[in-house]
C-alpha cells in the first residue's frame, strides 16, 4: 500500500481547489490506439495502376511511403500523459473487444488509417453506447487486409470498401461522423483557425491560452488535408482554413472557411474528425520513448503552434469525455415514389410495363442499399422483379461540390414485358429499399405500392390503395401500418380489415417479426409444449420463434394464441433483430429482477419504445396492440443502423 505525506495531501486538496480542470482531467481515463499494422503499412510503396471493381476498371494512386506512424501514436500518448492524463495504449485485437474500449471514456485514433470493418462496428457501438472518440486526420479510411497491400502489386485499400462510393469513406462509421469525404488536397501556407468561438472546446482552449487560436504550416513541400463535407447540423466546425495555397487536388475544395476539424454526437457518445496533421505541430520532451523516425517527439520544422496543438487535443479529450445532454438518435430512412407509370400492349405483342422509381434519403445520416421493383399478379404470384444497388445516399439537405450540385435522390427506369395473355386484374407494383452493403445486406426497411388494373391489353389504369379500410391517415400508426403492409410483413384479416385496435397475439407479433428479419421458418424442430400439437399449422413457425429466443416456454406451455405482453414484445424484438446497447435508463416500474430487464432498456436506448414518458413508466406486464406492435416493429427495422 502506498503512504501519502501531509504535504502530498495538502498539495492534493490545494489542486482540487485551485485547478479543478487537471483533477477532472485525472479522473477520465483515455487510450490511444497504437498499430503496428499501420506503421507497418506507412513504410511500404506501391506503383499506381488499374484494378477491375465489380466489373468497373478503377484507377488506383501510387503509395508514397510515408513518415513513421508509431511516432505519432507516442507523440500524442506522452502529450496527454505529460499533461496529467489517466493514458493507456491499446491495439488492433481491443479495437474487436467491446469490454475492453468501455473501460475508456475516450480513444484517440492517430493516423489510423487502416481499420476492418469488425472493428468499425465495434467502435460505432462504443461511441452509441456513451464513448468518445477523438480520430486525428485518415481515420479508419482504407481496408485493413493485408493481401489488399503485402502481397499485391497495387496498393488496393482504399478501393476495397463494402461501400462502393466516394461518399463512404468510413464504411458503417460514416453514420458516426455525419459527414462525407470529399477530397484530399495538398496545400503550402495553411493556417488554421476557429471556425466558431462557442464551443466549449474553443472557449476553453482560447480561455487557457489567453489569446486566439491560430495553427500555421509554412514547410516548403507543403502538407496533404482531407476535406470534409457535415451531412447535419449536430456537425459543428471547430477549425477551418483561413488561408492556403492549392498544391494538388482542386483548389475550389480549401478555400477559406473549409472545415478542418468537426464535433459531432451519436447517441451517447462524443466525436472529434481532425482533417490535418496536427500531431506534427506537437512538441513532447519523451527520451525514454522508442522512437522509430528519431524525430524524438520535436515538432515538424515549419510548423507554428504546437501549444495551441497541445491545447485543443486536451479540450478535444475533455469534451469527449463528457456526457451528452441528450442522446442523439440518427434518423434512418428513405422515402419511395413511382412515377410515369404507363403499361399496355407493345408492337412486340407483349404487355410492357414501365416507369420511375424515386428513392430519397430522409432522415440525417447517409443511407446505402438495394432498390427493389417488383410485379404481382392478381394471386399474388411475383411476375417481374428488377433490382439496383446504390452505394450510398446523402440526406436530402445535403448540397456538395464547387456548384453545390445536390447528389440525392435518385431515379431508377425501370421495364417489366408480360405475356400478353397475363390474367386480367389488379397487379401490385411494389418498390421497396434493401439496406446494407452488396455483400453484407440488412433488412428491408422501406416499401410503397401502386396498382395496376389491367383489362385484357387494353391501357392499364394505376391508382393508389388504402391497404386496410379500418386504420385510417390521421391514426399514428397508420405510416407503420402502411409500410409494413407494403412489405408484405401484415395481411390483415381478408376484405380490407387490420383490427387496429385488437390486441396482437404471441403467434402474430412472432410471425411479423420473422418476416421482417427475413428469418425463413424451419421444419423439423421439437418443441417441448403442451399447448401446441406438432399437427398444428403453426407448429414450425412457434417451433422456430422459440429457437431464435422470440418465445419462451414456460411452466411447459407456449401459449400461441394469448395475447403478448410488452415485455414480452421487447424480448423477441431485442432477440430477432439482434440488438445490442448498454441499458442507461431505469423505469420505476421495471426492477433488475424482471426477466425482460435488459430487452425493455436497449429498446428504450434504440428509442423503439420510449414507454410513458410522464410517468417513466414502462407498463412490462400489459398487453399491446395490433397497431402498436406494428409501430414498434415499423422503428426495429431503421433502429438497425442505430
């Protein structure tokens, strides 16, 4: 055990008193991510060339071997550790560990740029889950493979993303960061000021330096910055350029004003995007450290401001430690319109339907997936099925570019050719949105339908349909109710009937959720019930829900056709759709014994279900709705991306 003196206590108490910002400093506990596979990776060269991407030749840059990224990992770690940060180091295997990065409340990404996309998400769910993030310039930017670099003679990282699109230059963290990549430009003359002077991090770091912020970078060869476009107003630009000469790349991307560092939130958790070097500007006395470029922690020549450097990575650490004044849930979604439909009998003797499928970003967060047409007879039989990926949609606010050209929505033509002799009657014509990656889909979160009335091959005639006759526009459900049906999740009872207002059964709200998540129904389970005979119809469909944890079997009974309670909801939504979150809120009527505790808070977390706000309450042992267990479905399937 150690043994303090008086004088050790009283200096203690003295700090506490007099520089309460160092003792809260010393309280938060910070790692800095330190790889060996990026050092490993600034030091190689490659040639420039072409590579084939999904069937598209793509012109791949040269790798330039770059300055030792190892040194810049211990610039940083002894920056804080010298400033009287609680500082570890972590690597590549604890970037794939949840457990490990909670026990921080910020980490501090240093020129890392090569991340796999396991450890993207595991980090997204850190940041969600209350975690900082402070990412110093190429973070998590290109793939991490290392056959993409070692044993290839072209330099493949940057191409081989799930992302297929120059706005997604961080794969699933772009949801993070709310901002897109736009372009990498090598300046001379660079000088970086503050692009708002109400942030705290401005505020404070102005307030400790007793003067304006100011970095500038007058290196005769310059130095390279990324440029970054906010997609939200929740991004704010704490640096900007004030001035820099274009070396290479387009000058019309850093004039002045061009963002250069960016704060942003996502659902509990702080972040910090710096788009330069600003580890060059820092200056650290670490003899002791193993350095491998010797530049023994000095500060780049050329470089003016490496206080002010010091300074801001402190209030970039402070703020990021910090709790959120409220949880910033993403909005993830699209809408789908068709339009120019037309359809009749063509001079090639078929029946031709054609038209324009719109999808468009609606909410604030980037969006990528599949647009989906599809045909159905008047059986309900699919007749014609067309398909399209899209690497990526930017919210529909978004403007980009030196016309601030807008790059959302997008309009897809699509041809369906029927027999002439198809069957006469109403065809559904439906557009829906697949979310996820090409090879990494999600769930389909999106649908919209049209009808077509088809008479033989005379001209067909296209309107569109209230699916159920008993939940009505005004009705708050009716958009869940609306798009679920569209999705073919919910048929209703025949004759236009939902039964709104019925409560939904455990065999129903099971059933709906298999369908949503794509969940095929399997046969040849047991189930160990005695309520539910294996001759049943609903057999295989209980069996699988039991065996995917939606059901539980309890005192030996199932109990299909009783009505589900809403912790019962919770735990098979929870369960089909995989969530995962660290439970932050407490309702009073839901005690750490309840068996469905945990499922109630992450849906409350997800914000899927936010129970009775002016009671906090959460009502587990009551009974749902049909037309509120579709609105909690209707969220599960964009809460996903949350």
């Amino acid at each position: 055990m150690k043994r303090y003196s008086l004088f050790s206590i009283l200096f203690v108490i003295i700090s506490i008193v007099l520089f309460p910002e160092i003792t809260e400093a010393n309280t938060k506990k910070t790692a800095v991510y330190f790889s060996e596979l990026n050092d490993e990776y600034s030091q190689i060269t490659r040639p420039g060339g072409t590579h084939t991407f999904y069937g598209n030749a793509s012109p791949v840059d040269a790798k330039n071997k770059y300055s030792s990224i190892w040194d810049k990992q211990l610039k940083v770690f002894h920056s804080l550790k010298q400033d009287g940060y609680d500082v570890e180091i972590i690597d590549e295997k604890d970037l794939t560990n949840q457990a490990t990065l909670q026990k921080y409340d910020s980490i501090v990404l240093v020129y890392g740029v090569l991340m796999t996309h396991e450890q993207r998400q595991v980090l997204k769910q850190y940041i969600r889950d209350g975690g900082g993030l402070v990412s110093i310039y190429a973070g998590a930017r290109n793939e991490a493979d290392p056959k993409l670099w070692r044993t290839n003679s072209l330099d493949l990282t940057p191409l081989i993303f799930k992302t297929q699109s120059w706005i997604w230059e961080w794969d699933n963290l772009s949801e993070v960061l709310s901002s897109g990549f736009v372009s990498d430009n090598a300046v001379k003359n660079l000088r970086i000021v503050p692009g708002t002077k109400t942030h705290p991090i401005i505020r404070n770091a102005e307030k400790t330096l007793g003067r304006s912020l100011e970095l500038y970078n007058d290196r005769s060869i310059g130095e390279w910055v990324e440029v970054l476009s906010p997609y939200s107003g929740y991004v704010v630009p704490l640096l900007q350029i004030d001035q820099a000469t274009p070396i290479q790349g387009k000058p019309e991307y850093v004039k002045r004003g061009t963002p250069m560092a960016l704060a942003t939130e996502y659902g509990d958790g702080r972040v910090i995007y710096i788009g330069f070097k600003m580890f060059d500007f820092l200056e650290v006395d670490a003899p002791e450290a193993e350095w491998r470029d010797n530049t023994r922690g000095l500060a780049y020549s050329g470089t003016h401001g490496a206080k002010d450097a010091r300074v801001f990575l402190n209030e970039s650490i402070n703020w990021t430690g910090d709790n959120v004044h409220k949880k910033r849930v993403l909005q993830y979604d699209v809408n789908l319109t068709m339009s120019e439909l037309r359809a009749y009998q063509s001079p090639q003797r078929d029946y031709v339907l054609y038209g324009t499928a719109r999808v468009q970003n609606a909410g604030d967060t980037p969006v990528r997936g599949t647009l989906i047409v599809e045909v159905f007879d008047p059986n309900g039989k699919r007749v014609g099925n067309y398909e399209r990926y899209l690497g990526g949609l930017t919210p529909y606010h978004v403007k980009a570019g030196p016309q601030n050209q807008s790059i959302n929505p997008h309009d897809e033509k699509f041809v369906f050719r029927l027999p002439l002799n198809s069957i006469s009657g109403n065809y559904e014509v439906r557009t829906s949105f697949l979310e996820g990656h090409r090879d990494l889909k999600g769930y389909k979160i999106r649908a919209s339908s049209m009808y077509m009335n088809k008479r033989g091959t005379a001209p067909a005639v296209f309107s569109k349909q209230q699916p159920f006759k008993d939940v009505q526009r005004n009705d708050d459900a009716y958009a869940s109710v609306e798009n679920l049906a569209s999705l073919g999740v919910i048929r209703g009872y025949g004759n236009g009937i939902f039964r709104p207002n019925a409560q939904v059964t455990r065999k129903q709200a099971v059933d709906m959720i298999l369908k949503s998540t794509n969940t095929p129904v399997r046969k040849g389970l047991t189930l160990a019930a005695s309520d539910l005979k294996k001759s049943s119809p609903d057999y295989d469909l209980i069996a699988t829900a039991v065996h995917n944890g939606l059901l539980k079997i309890e005192n030996g009974k199932v109990r299909p056709y009783e009505q589900m309670t809403r912790g019962e909801v919770a735990n098979a939504l929870v369960n089909g759709f995989k969530f995962q979150a660290i439970p932050n809120h407490s309702f009073k009527d839901v005690a750490l014994s309840n068996k469905h505790y945990r499922e109630i808070h992450i849906l409350s977390q997800l914000e899927v279900a936010k129970g009775y706000i002016d009671t906090n309450t959460f009502k587990p042992n009551e009974p749902l709705t049909r037309k509120n267990f579709s609105a909690f479905l209707d969220r599960s399937l964009r809460a996903v991306q949350q």
